[in-house]
C-alpha cells in the first residue's frame, strides 16, 4: 500500500467529521487472550525490565568513570568516605560495605521494592481503563485508605482522628491521674498524723470512760448500800405489819365482848382488814428477789 492509499482509507474513515476524543482508525478485531498467571507474569516482566535498566545504568557509569581522569576518580572516593563513620574502616572493610550497598540497590530495592510499588504507582497516575485487575484493586484499597470521602474501618484520616482523639483522651486521664498522684502525696501525711490523733483519742476516750465509770461505782455503792438498807428495814417493818393486821382482828374476835357494837374495836377491825388488802400486792418479805421487789414496789397508795 503506498502513502496516497493510506491517506484515501483514513479520510474514508470519517476523520475529518470528527469533534472529540481520540479518533479510533480501526476497529479491534484480534481476540482478547486470556493467561493463567497474567499478574504474575506482569510482575516478572516489571522485574526484569527494572533489573536490566538497572544494569544499564551501572555500565553506563563505569563508562564514565573509565573515561575520567584516575586522579579525579580517587579524589572522588575520599569524598565519598570522608564521612566520619568511613574514617576508621579498611580498604577491605569499605568494599564490602560498598558491595553490601550494591546488592541492597539491586536486589532489594530495584528488584523487590520497585517492582512491587510500580502497580501501586500505575494505580495512581493512570487511568482506569488502562490498569490490570491488581492495579485496580489496589486502587480501590487505596480509596478505602486515603479518601475523605470514604467511612471504612482502615481509612487513614478516620484512623488518625480516633488516634489524636484517643490521645487526648490518654493525655486527658494522665493529667488526672498526675493531679490525684500530687493530691495523694499531699495527703499522706495528713492521713497518718489523722490516724495517729485518732489512735490517740480512742485511748484518751477509753481511759476517760474507764474513770468516769469507776467514779460513778464509787459514788453509787454507797447510796445502793443505804438504799439496800431501808429495803430491808422496810420489808421487815411490812412484814410486820402484815403480821399484826392479820393477829389483831383474831385477837378481837377472841374477846367475850361484842366487837361489832364497839365502834372502836369495829374500826380496829376494818382498818386491819383495808391494811391487809392493800399488803396483799407487795413482795412477800420471805421472797428470795425481797430487795429488788420492794424498790419496783408502788408505795404510794399505802396508807401508813
């Protein structure tokens, strides 16, 4: 096909009606293939691309360094080991250091770090429609980490707001807890010469309670002793008394002469009678409880 064909079959295909977005020339006819380990192979082949550039870039410096002038490249190398943490390693200790580097550098770095950051990378600044599965995976979980826009359990900015919250509120209690620490510390000598005040006053007290109760015993026996004392002579007078006021009238009534027309000796009589009754309800003085009954006894309704 020469360049007047193919410039007649793009005009053929309505370029020039064209308003906006990318024109597409032809149509995709090849079928879509379908691989297995399609990520995987997209991970080997970043990996290599990433290893091979890499070497690509190390030949190319030591092109440089060979075309250089050899006093130029030592005056280099002291630079580089001028640091204080090179000055007192060996010449043998510095190229495994330096080689230990290069292996970090191609390994680790280019052939691990690289090779998993660039479908992160691609997720990022790409658009969707040209990202794998993986990449638009990782950019869905990158949405769930880092929108504002988004409530999921891992995003970050609801992370770190639980977490500045959660320290201010650990902030917050480690105050208190320094305030009530410094009252504590405060009251502790308070609190001990409290108790030993306290333990002073329940001795004082207890000594206080023992004298007054011995006072009181003291002032108390012998009013109780007297008090004991006119018990007994009263039971006995009343013992009496209720002797007499049962003999008297049988001595009356043993007379030859009519009691009952003798107003005195009918008095005698009744009076011993109403006496009697009235001795009736105090204590027997034979009672074993004599003393105790005649002190609860109501004395005031006897007429003596």
């Amino acid at each position: 096909m020469t360049l007047d064909d193919a410039c007649d079959e793009i005009l053929s295909l309505g370029i020039l009606q064209h308003e906006f977005g990318i024109p597409v020339l032809w149509p995709r006819t090849a079928p879509q293939v379908q691989k297995p380990d399609l990520e995987k192979e997209y991970y080997d082949l970043n990996k290599e691309l990433a290893l091979k550039v890499n070497r690509l870039v190390f030949l190319n410096k030591m092109a440089e360094l060979r075309q250089l002038d050899p006093h130029s490249v030592e005056e280099q190398y002291k630079e580089t080991f001028e640091e204080e943490m090179y000055q007192h390693m060996s010449f043998a200790e510095k190229e495994r250091h330096l080689r230990g580097m290069t292996r970090f550098k191609t390994e680790d770095l280019t052939g691990d770090f690289l090779t998993v950051a660039l479908p992160v990378l691609r997720s990022i600044h790409q658009e969707n429609s040209a990202l794998t599965d993986a990449e638009f995976t990782i950019l869905n979980n990158l949405k769930k980490l880092y929108s504002h826009y988004n409530e999921h359990p891992a995003n970050i900015r609801r992370l770190l707001a639980e977490y500045n919250k959660q320290k201010e509120v650990t902030t917050e209690e480690l105050e208190i807890q320094d305030e009530i620490e410094k009252i504590l510390a405060e009251l502790a000598p308070n609190l001990a010469e409290l108790e030993s005040c306290n333990n002073e006053y329940v001795t004082l007290r207890n000594s206080y309670e023992n004298k007054l109760q011995a006072r009181d015993t003291d002032l108390l026996e012998p009013a109780l002793k007297r008090l004991k004392q006119a018990a007994q002579t009263l039971s006995r007078r009343l013992s009496r008394l209720s002797s007499l006021c049962d003999f008297i009238p049988n001595f009356v009534l043993c007379q030859a002469t009519n009691w009952y027309t003798d107003k005195s000796l009918l008095a005698v009589v009744d009076e011993c009678q109403n006496l009697a009754e009235k001795l009736e309800f105090f204590p027997n003085s034979q009672d074993f409880k004599l003393i105790e009954g005649v002190m609860k006894a109501d004395l005031a309704g006897l007429l003596l």
